[in-house]
C-alpha cells in the first residue's frame, strides 16, 4: 500500500469555492478509482486543506496521476493556492488500530 499526504492552503475568501471543487474530484474518484481510499479534510478555523490518500500499488498511483479529472482538480484549484499542494509520503505504524471512526 501507498500512502501520502497532500496539504496546501488557499488564499482568503475562497474556501467554499475549494470545498465545491473538491467534492466534485471525490465523486470522480468514487466512480473510477473506488479502490483508493481518499480523506479530504480542512484543517479548522483556517484556509489549509489536508488531503490522505492510501493507493493498492503502484500502477494504482500511476493511472491517479494520469486521469483527466486529477489534472482537472489541480487546475482548478491552483489560481486559489498560497500554498501550492505539497506531497508527504506516509509510513503506517504497525500495531496502531485501524478501521473507520465516526
């Protein structure tokens, strides 16, 4: 499994425009990638957004990268961008709980 972590920040004023953008890559994702596991979240009371994703393999990340809505998403997103969208590989911790929380 691959895991990685997109955090960026968009400027003022222009958070629900982002929030509706990202909601719109989300239901790409479910219809043609539903293998990967993808969170979105706004860190709260702020303007930066942390995105987790865990992809089943390589080819998996590969063909994510590729897709016309993935360009579509960063396209969309990056004229509201102060920070433009870094990517932090994740190493899972064995032994800690997993599953959905509420």
């Amino acid at each position: 499994m691959i895991q990685k972590m997109m955090k960026y920040t968009v400027t003022g004023g222009n958070v629900e425009k982002v929030k509706a953008i990202v909601a719109e890559f989300i239901e790409n994702m479910r219809r043609y990638e539903p293998e990967i596991q993808y969170d979105a979240y706004r860190i709260k009371e702020t303007n930066s957004f942390v995105h987790i994703l865990c992809f089943p393999g390589e080819q998996a990340e590969r063909a994510h990268r590729e897709a016309p809505y993935t360009a579509n998403f960063f396209n969309a997103i990056h004229p509201f961008c102060e920070e433009q969208p870094v990517f932090i590989d994740l190493e899972k911790i064995e032994g800690v709980l997993g599953g959905e929380y509420e």
